[in-house]
C-alpha cells in the first residue's frame, strides 16, 4: 500500500512538473562562418499552443522586444501545435550577435494601429515565452562580406568595395594566376553614423543597426580582357576566399550586360517593410548567364530602387549578401532611385515635385547608397544636412561598341544645371566611330503606359527639357525603372512613333527586377471606372512579368531580349542596327507566327553581319517587324478577378495574420494594385 502511494506520488509529482513546464529555445549551432549560413532554432514545452505565437530575430541580442529585425510564425514548423518544433534560417553577418525570442500574441492585444509596411498588425511583445542564447559570428565579423566590383573611370583598373566589422586596415591581393597573387591594394574605410540620417525610421533605434566599415580599393594595370583572381584581407584578420572577374577591354567590340530596376531583396523572415522574394529568380538567373559566359566579359546595370532598405539599415545588409555571387563577379552599377534618396528637406524640390519627392527614402537621403558603392565619375549633391554629400548621381563609359550614360532622375536635370549640362557635354563628345551605340539609364521613365499618375509632371520636365538632347544626339536607347513591370515602345519622340532609333530612341521600362507592388496600366479616358486597359500604340511589348533583361552588341547591331522569371527563357527582343532600323520580335509573337523558337535562355552572345552562318548564334527571329506588338496574358487576369479583388484583400488580411500564412508575394503573374506613393 505505502509502495503504490509513493509511485502514485511520483507520478503526480512527474505530471505536475510536466504541466508546469516554462518554454524552453535553443539554437544550434551558436558560432557561424559567414552570411548565408544557417541557425536551427528549437522549441519545446509551449503550453497551449496557437496561430499567433511567433519567434522574434533580434541583434543586437540587448534590441528591446518591439526592436525586431525580423520576426517567423511558429506555425511554420509542421509540429507547433504540439508544443514543440523548429525552425532552420539562414542568417546575414550583421557584425553582432543574435538572439531569440518566442512571445504569445492574443487576438484580443491586435493592434490595428501599429502596422508594417502592407498594413498588416505587427505582433505583439507583452508575453515572453522564453529566450534562446546568443548566435556569433565569432572572428567572421571582421571577414571582408558584401564583395562587389565597379568600373573605373580608367579601363585598365576595377573598383573593388566590401564590409568588415572594424576599420582596421585590410589589402586585396590579386593577380592573373591564382596561385599567385602577386598584386597588392590596399583598401581604405569609412562609416557613416545614426545622426547623418535625415528622418525616421533611419535616424529611429528601431531602423538603426551599425552599418560596419565599408572599404573601398582599385585594382591597377589590369590586362585587358583576362580573368584575375582576388582575395581581400589582412594577415591579422585572416583572408577571404578566392574570387575572379574578367577585365575590362578598351578595344573590344562585343558588348554584354544585364539590366533591370526596382529588385530589392528577400529576406527569410517578415519584417517591418516588404520585401522582394523574387529577387531571389532574378539573381540566380542572371548568375546562371554569368558562368555561361565563360571568360567572356560583362557587367550588371541596377536602374534605382536598390535594396528597398527605407530606412531599415540591415536589409541593406541582406541586399549585398543577396547579389555577391554575381557582383563579386562582374561590375555592378547603379543608379540613384526616390528610395535611395527622397527626403522631405532635400535641397532640389521644386513647387512642381511637391507632391513627387517625398519621403521614399526612409530618411537614407542617399547616404547608404553614396557611400557603400563607387561608380566611375565623381558628380556629388549638398544634401543640405548633416548627411555626407550625395554620390554616384550622373556618370559614364564606354563598353565595348556602347556608349551608357547614367542620369539621375531625383535631383536636378533641368536645362541650365549641373546635371544637364554634363548631360550635354557627355551626349555631344560620343565617338560614334568607336561606340555607334548610345544607351541612356535613369530611375523615374519618361515614357509608360502604366497608370502612374504621381509622377505625370515629372515626364512633362523630362520631355521638355532631356527629350530634345535625346533626339539630338541620337540616343539610340533610354531604359528606365520606377514602374514595376517590362515595356518596350516603338523608336519615339514627342510622343509620336518613328521608323529609327536615329532621331527616335526606342525606350524601355524595366522595373520588374523583384518589387511586386504593380500599378495598373492607364484606363480608357472614356471609361476610367472600368479595369479594361488598352494598349496604346506607341507600346509594342508589355508585361507585369518579373525577369531582366540582356544586352548584347557590336559594332552592327544591339540587341536587348526580355528574360522572364518564372522559366529563364527570353519573352521579347528588339534589335536596333547601326544604320538606324528597328527590328522587335517576342517569343510570343514567334509562336503565333509560327515561326522558330526563341533563343536559347543561356546564350547571350551578341552576333555580327554573318552571324547566319554560325550555327552557334541564335536570335529571336523576327517575326520581326518594324512594328511588331505583343501584350503579355497577365492582364485578362486582372480583368476577370478586378470583382474579386476586395474580397481578396479582405481574407487575405485576415488570414494571413491570424494563421501566419505568408505573404503571396511569390505568386508568379498576380498584380498587386498600389498606391501611388509605393512606387
């Protein structure tokens, strides 16, 4: 009898400690190596589990709870609603420890006032759960991360800009042979701080994170057109990996290039802002034509709306871990977008872009984007602030047959400034004979079909006053950003289509690099109620598609082909000729026409005259008219679910948040209507 009590006793006393359990966290493993790799975070003995219980990522560890940098659904995991799981992320060197934390958030504590960037309630922080210990970087902290290379204003020399998490000195060693890396640069660093941001949240404690150190060297007396190996480090802090990229050719030919604009990041948690999930498809698609290449030169042309970090300094961070694969490889340039820089004080703002620069940029006011790249040229703005000068605003170079000029559509370009009168002096010094082609880059478009009314009077300025020097100095292509989709028009000038590039430059909208927020095209003036959207004539191709594009050329011909996401293969392709003609074909247009395929998705070489004899050389065949016009299907879409739409936001508010589903950002062709301010 006492020996059954006992067991009964013990029993009793192995049940109530069970049922009185706290929560536990652990993560494993504790130190990493580098970006990229991943943490496995478990949890156990959570008592009465629901929906909304969620895991929190803080660095560093000390972030108050609402400090977040990011925050997973414990539903995430297929066993949450038995009071256990695990989640496996990977983690971005942020140069300071992790933590987290899990927290229960009742229905009753939603607050439909503190939201994130899609409107959506941000959890709550009054019941902490449990706490895991600290996740290290260790000694990777003070590794060289975040590689990217750039042009010089030199052909002969490459650009080389990274992070680390001290200013101590660091070196790049380099050399045409790997195992001999026989050169030495060394590498100067900078920082910038909390109080040269302009506005909340980037000057805020809850968008603030330290950026680390941002160095910066240039590479000499490269050989042309051979790869070199590169290593960045120091003795005392230990040395990268080894990476490679192959020399500039001042007298090359063949010009090659990805394009696009608006791509953003993912990141493997939500957070405050939205983030890009298929910027993940652009990177590795443009990466899988990279190392199809071979040791053939190219280089990467990002036009505005870089990280979309707006003032959430670590998706910065993740910006750069995101694009290293392919930016350690070849030059990544860029132009300045409204949410690299747009601040309510900026010092060119015009009563007519009252209403157009606001404050897209998070209050960066173009500090990050000046400071953690280096493109060739050394044209700066007063940001009027405490900020450093703004950098990288209007620049150019010659590659291979090609003749790229980089604008700035955020500060002044008006006739009689700074910026158009480089704009000028640049467009009347071209040697046509050297580069017969002159391409034109700049964030904001002058010419779309999208409905983008905000920035109507910004087109108006653009028409007036750079149009004319376009028109002038036979420009022959202008590729654009801002809107989030492709659209390719005919050769155009003063709104009126013309038969060549010369005297009309055919422009391009290439914004659909990842953003997914999507205005919809322009409505029948007569029906402006009603989701029916024509499309004009002046538009031969448009797509709400996410993808890039390629650029290939010689001294005969350049070609730009329309890469889409969703299988890697070319969707669109207009060729210009030296002698003026335009000739676009799409796939599209290919298989309605019956014609042949469209070209492989990894060949990008650009062809010659004779290139109908190489079997090696494809190009999208033209179905090719001087006119030829294709719409995408995506928008009979919209058309049929335009009814539905405002059930769907509905549920899907709901939904999302009260059951942790994610967000559908990755849905292939779904349009997202915006408000104008999300552009």
């Amino acid at each position: 009898m006492i020996l059954n009590f006992s067991i009964f006793t013990l029993f009793l006393s192995i049940f109530t400690s069970s049922a009185n359990a706290e929560a536990t966290l652990s993560v494993s493993p504790n130190t990493l190596k580098r970006s990229g790799d991943n943490v496995t975070i478990q949890w156990s003995d959570v008592d009465s589990p629901s929906d909304l219980d969620w895991l929190g990522i803080y660095s560093p560890p000390d972030s108050p709870h609402d400090h977040f940098i990011g925050y997973k659904f414990l539903n995430a995991s297929p066993t949450s609603k038995s009071g256990y799981g695990s989640i496996t992320l990977p983690l971005t060197n942020l140069r300071s420890d992790y933590t987290f934390r899990i927290f229960r958030w009742t229905r009753s504590e939603i607050d439909t006032k503190h939201l994130d960037h899609d409107q959506n309630p941000l959890p709550g922080t009054k019941h902490l759960l449990a706490e895991s210990e600290k996740v290290t970087f260790g000694s990777a902290v003070d590794k060289a991360e975040q590689i990217h290379l750039a042009f010089e204003n030199k052909p002969n020399r490459m650009q080389v800009t990274f992070v680390a998490g001290d200013g101590d000195e660091r070196f790049v060693r380099y050399g045409e042979t790997k195992d001999l890396l026989g050169n030495s640069a060394a590498a100067r660093g900078i920082r910038y701080d909390r109080e040269q941001m302009c506005n909340a949240p980037a000057n805020s404690s809850i968008g603030w994170r330290d950026p680390g150190w941002i160095f910066h060297t240039v590479l000499k007396n490269l050989n042309p057109a051979v790869r070199n190996y590169y290593q960045i480090g120091s003795e005392a802090k230990g040395w990268s990996e080894i990476y490679s990229f192959i020399s500039r050719d001042m007298y090359a030919q063949e010009t090659r290039a990805f394009i696009f604009g608006d791509m953003g990041c993912a990141t493997p948690y939500k957070t405050f802002i939205r983030t890009q999930q298929e910027s993940k498809s652009t990177v590795k698609w443009i990466l899988r034509d990279i190392e199809a290449l071979g040791d053939k030169p190219s280089f990467i042309s990002h036009i505005g709306d870089i990280s979309y970090a707006r003032g959430y300094s670590w998706v910065w961070d993740e910006f750069f871990a995101q694009i290293e694969p392919i930016a350690s490889k070849v030059p990544y340039h860029v132009c300045i977008g409204n949410h690299e820089y747009d601040f309510p004080a900026q010092p060119w703002k015009p009563d007519w872009a009252a209403s157009i620069y606001g404050n897209d940029g998070g209050g960066e006011c173009g500090v990050p984007y000046s400071l953690k790249f280096n493109m060739p040229g050394n044209s700066t703005e007063l940001t009027g602030t405490n900020a450093p000068v703004t950098r990288n605003l209007y620049y150019s170079y010659d590659a291979g047959s090609v003749h790229f000029l980089s604008i700035s559509t955020e500060t002044n370009f008006l006739e009689g400034g700074t910026q158009y009168e480089y704009i000028k002096r640049d467009l009347e010094s071209v040697n046509r004979d050297k580069t017969p082609f002159v391409v034109v880059q700049g964030h904001r478009p002058m010419y779309t079909t999208s409905n983008e009314v905000r920035d109507t009077t910004i087109r108006q300025k653009m028409l007036e006053h750079l149009e004319p020097l376009f028109v002038k100095n036979e420009v022959t292509l202008a590729i654009w950003g801002h809107v989030h989709r492709y659209e390719r028009f005919c050769p155009i000038s003063n709104n009126t289509c013309g038969k060549l590039w010369k005297g009309s430059p055919v422009h391009l909208v290439v914004g659909m690099g990842g953003q997914d927020w999507q205005s919809v095209w322009a409505v029948r003036p007569n029906h402006p109620d009603l989701p029916i959207f024509p499309q004009p004539e002046e538009s031969m191709y448009r797509t709400g598609e996410f993808g890039y594009t390629r650029l290939v050329a010689n001294k005969d011909k350049l070609t730009v082909s329309f890469v889409g996401n969703h299988d890697g293969e070319v969707h669109d392709t207009v060729e210009m000729l030296a002698t003026g003609e335009v000739i676009s074909g799409s796939k599209d247009d290919a298989k309605s026409s019956n014609t042949a395929a469209a070209p492989a998705p990894v060949e990008v070489t650009s062809g010659s005259k004779d290139d109908t004899e190489n079997p090696n050389v494809q190009t999208v065949p033209a179905s090719a008219t001087f006119v030829g016009k294709s719409e995408a299907n995506d928008g009979s879409w919209f058309i049929k679910g335009a009814g539905l739409m405002v059930i769907g936001v509905v549920l899907g508010f709901i939904a999302g948040y009260f059951t942790g589903v994610k967000k559908g950002s990755s849905a292939r062709n779904r349009w997202i209507p915006v408000k104008s301010e999300e552009i």
